[in-house]
C-alpha cells in the first residue's frame, strides 16, 4: 500500500501573539501560557495527504515533534481522516532549532518505516525557517522538492510537480521517495466533522521519547542545536510627524518642497 507521512507542528496561536514570552535563559519561545493550534501550512500538507489518500487508496501517517500538549492537535488531524498518529515527545526535545527538529524527525521517520513519499508545510508560523523539510530529506537521503503549488501527475514513481518561483514556477520531475512541502496554493485545507471527530476517538496516537528513538541526548533538542541566539533586545522605531497647514493649494506646494528639499523629488 502507498505510504504517506505528513510532519506537522502544535504552533501558537497567532491571535495570541502578544502574549508569547522568550525564555531569558535559553532564549527559546515558552509555549506553556498559549493556546497551540496546527501550524497553517500544515494544513495543505494534510489536505494534500488525503486527498491523495482517496485517489491513491494510500495509509496517511501524521507524525509531529511537541509537548504533551501537541497531542491535542495530532488527534485533529486524526479527526481530518489520517490513519495513524505519532508523537515525539521528550524534555531532551525542547528547544531544538531546524536542524535538530529535522534530525529528530528523521529518527521517528525511521522507526515507523521509510514511506513513498513526506509531506511538510513550507514553513511554521513561529519560525518560517523553511529549513525542516529540505534538511529532513537531507537526513534520510531523500530528494526533496520545496514550494509545491500544484501536483501535476502522481502516477507511479515519478512524479511531476509544480514548485513556486518569485514571478512564476517551475514544472519538476522527482523519484519516490521523496519530500514534498506545500504552499498554500496547493489547495483549500478541509474543516472537522462531527463524524470525523468521532472516529478518531478509535484512533490512539503512539508517542515517543528519546529512549524509544535511541538518539544521544547531544544530538537532540537545545544541545543538538547549532544556532545560536546570542542576546535579545526591544528595538525602539521612532518618526518625527509634522502637521503642514494652510489650504489645500498651500499644502501641496509645501509638501513638494519638503520633499525636494529631502532629496525625494
């Protein structure tokens, strides 16, 4: 059976931007005081999943790396119509940067079983790297396809994809296994339904710590992390307004001096 495995991620909650706090120690977001929802543009990655599962009577496995609390938002996708879910979950996991999330990603890639074909959202929310998806194939020794918009043709091994450029788009060819991430263009993600969310009562998420994984605690998490966020600071953004008046005539002829005085016009 065709296999697919869509990396998604618990984000916070954009209306609730103005409440997310930096750890001043390890400068990394703190997410326990905000609500977590599925990262947008993981939602085309799942749509994309499904609709394939449909067209392809293909297994849809959704697999994501989080707190406890994450596993709220697997079982949504659950309750969208994936087969399977999949939590990595550990302390040893906190504070990873793009490459140690891909890294550890790869590991519970492979421990479920290498599939035909990874789907990931261009980017997360909160961190809009773009990194995850091409260093994920990087670890596993995949090609990797990024900016998709449309899927052309999915028949057999070779696949033709429609990949977003500034101004235009690229038509690409690409052997499974691979890694896919998805635009929003791609398609209009589905909404839950009473019976979808009744059905993924029956449906147990299996979750993973570094233990089940077998990755040394150097390479996981904030230690396993090459980047560095060296210091913080509030930059302060300050314009001077000046209100010209006179009327409307005076206005214009005072403002265009203005301007060629500044060296605009």
């Amino acid at each position: 059976m065709f296999k697919i495995i869509v990396c998604i991620k618990a984000v916070p909650d954009p209306k609730e931007a103005c409440n997310i706090k930096i750890d001043p120690g390890t400068k990394t977001l703190m997410r326990c005081d905000v609500p977590m929802v599925l990262n947008p543009l993981d939602k085309n990655a799942l749509e994309t999943s499904l609709q394939l599962k449909e067209e392809l009577n293909a297994h849809t496995v959704v697999l994501s790396m989080g707190p406890p609390e994450a596993g709220n938002i697997v079982k949504e996708c659950l309750a969208l119509g994936a087969d399977e879910g999949y939590l990595l979950s550990d302390q040893a996991f906190g504070g990873a940067d793009a490459y140690a999330t891909a890294f550890t990603l790869a590991g519970g890639i492979r421990k479920i079983g290498l599939p035909d074909v990874i789907f990931c959202g261009m980017a997360s929310s909160d961190g809009a790297t773009e990194w995850v998806g091409p260093e994920l194939a990087t670890f596993l020794d995949m090609p990797v396809v990024t900016m998709i918009r449309e899927i052309v043709e999915c028949d057999g091994q070779w696949w033709k994809l429609k990949a977003s450029l500034e101004n235009g788009y690229r038509l690409v060819r690409v052997k499974l296994p691979a890694v896919l991430t998805v635009t929003r263009e791609i398609n209009r993600p589905g909404t839950l339904s009473f019976s979808g969310i009744i059905k993924a009562r029956k449906k147990q998420i299996t979750e993973w710590g570094i233990d089940e994984l077998g990755l040394a605690p150097e390479s996981v998490g904030l230690k396993g992390s090459p980047t560095i966020v060296s210091d913080l600071g509030i930059r302060e953004s300050k314009r001077e307004v000046e209100f010209i008046s006179g009327t409307r005539g005076e206005k214009v002829d005072r403002l265009v001096q203005k301007l060629v005085d500044q060296g605009v016009l």
